[in-house]
C-alpha cells in the first residue's frame, strides 16, 4: 500500500527517504508472520 501511495503522489526518492515510518512496517510484519512458519519461534530474535 504504501509503495503505491508513493507512486500516485510522485514523491521523489528524497521525500520517500525523509518520511518518517514507524517500525513495524506491513510488509515486515507479514514477513515475520512467514518466517514463523518454517522457522522455529523461540529461535526468531524480537525483530526477526
């Protein structure tokens, strides 16, 4: 979502790197979610 909200406003790539984006991301969240599924959880760091 946010890379295509990226696109529909033409940010520049200093604009896309000056945006402030709180951690935990979407996409990182949905990774983190399929890595628990081949990858013992108690092995994953808390930032996996």
């Amino acid at each position: 979502a946010a890379g295509v909200y990226i696109l529909e406003a033409g940010m520049t790539t200093a604009q896309v790197a000056a945006a402030w984006s709180p951690y935990l991301t979407m996409a990182e969240g949905i990774r983190i979610a399929a890595k628990a599924f081949t990858t013992d959880v108690s092995e994953l760091s808390c930032c996996a």
